[in-house]
C-alpha cells in the first residue's frame, strides 16, 4: 500500500523496521554526506513514512548516532588467559578495523563530518569513544594489578595512546597500521616489565 506521496508502506514493525532504517541511514551518509542527510530522504530510501523515523528520534543527531551504535562491531572482551599485551594488542586492532572503515561503521571520512557538530560530536565521544578508552583502561589496571609491568611512570592519559596513533596512521595513509605497527604501538603503550616479571621469565 502506498500513502499520499506515493512511499510503499511494507509490513516491517519493531527490529525488522528499526534495522531498515539504520541500513538507509547510513546508505544515504555514505552518498550525501551529513550536511545534505535528511530525515525524508532516509524515509524513502527505507520505503517509509517520515512518521516511522521521528516516533523513534526526534533529531537527525539522534538517529545518527543510533545507527553508529547499531554497526559498531564489539569490542573483543579482555581474556583472563591471555596476557596483556595480548588483550591490548586484540582490541586495538579492533579499533584500526573501524576507522579504516574496514566494517559497516562508517570510515573516518564520514566520522569527520559527523564530528564538527559539536551536540553530535559529545553524543559520539560518550557513546562510542569513552567505552573503548575505560575497556583500555582496564587492561592497563590489569597490568598494575597482575605485576607484569613496572607501572610506576604509566602516564595518566595512556589510554588514549593507541587510539590516537590509530587515527594518526588512518588520516596519513588511509590504512590501519599492520600487525607489526601495532605491536609496536603496544610497546608504547605498556611500561616496562616489573623486575619481579623480568626475573620470573628468566627462570
């Protein structure tokens, strides 16, 4: 059944209907940009009605950023059997992945033009970047609290390291770093093994 601008109406509801949207959300980020996105135009594209889009957001920021959360892959959880180093190196490698584009989250091209309005651009930094900087974080205090390294000269914004050099190597060649790039990464990011680890590995 179509309505009175001629959008064919399907029977999605709930899920199906939600995960629609999104898929046009960012088909049409991916086409126009995010200063000529509009709300009809994703509409359309979904074969629905403005009405469908707006009971669920209120703003395009809104659904912008629903859509970023619904495509960004998880982050690999940190294994109690892995040793650290190990668990850092998985979930930044996870992250190269997203901002290289390398999945259904939008690239950094993208994420540039979403980033310079500044509700939308808080909005991404609690829902999105603070989330992977405390699961960093976290594998830092595991590394204080397991002994494995000396964290006595650990910087306090050293969670936010591995990203940054991320983002650095994406702008500068449009690739992730490679594995070798972000074991390297890692080593800066980790401080030096405790003496206590030093000696036991020695035996």
């Amino acid at each position: 059944m179509s309505n009175k601008d001629g959008v064919t109406r399907g029977r999605r509801r709930g899920e199906q209907l939600e995960h629609a949207l999104y898929a046009a959300t960012l088909a049409e980020l991916a086409d126009v940009g995010y200063g000529r996105l509009a709300m009809e135009a994703i509409a359309a594209r979904a074969r629905t009605g403005k009405a469908a889009l707006y009971r669920r957001w209120p703003t395009k920021q809104a659904l912008v950023l629903a859509a970023l959360l619904h495509v960004l892959p998880p982050l690999p959880e940190p294994s109690a059997e892995h040793s650290s180093r190990q668990n850092l190196l998985s979930v930044l490698t996870a992250i190269g992945e997203v901002m290289a584009g390398r999945a259904t989250f939008p690239g950094l091209d993208i994420l540039g033009q979403i980033l310079r309005e500044p509700e939308l651009r808080a909005m991404y930094a609690e829902k999105l970047i603070a989330p992977r900087i405390q699961m960093i974080d976290s594998i830092l205090r595991g590394v204080e609290t397991g002994g494995e390294f000396d964290v006595s000269a650990l910087p306090s914004l050293n969670a936010r390291i591995g990203p940054a050099l991320i983002i650095q190597q994406v702008l500068l060649t449009g690739e992730p770093p490679t594995r070798r790039e972000l074991g390297e990464i890692v080593d800066a990011v980790l401080p030096e093994p405790s003496p206590a680890s030093r000696s036991g590995d020695s035996r």
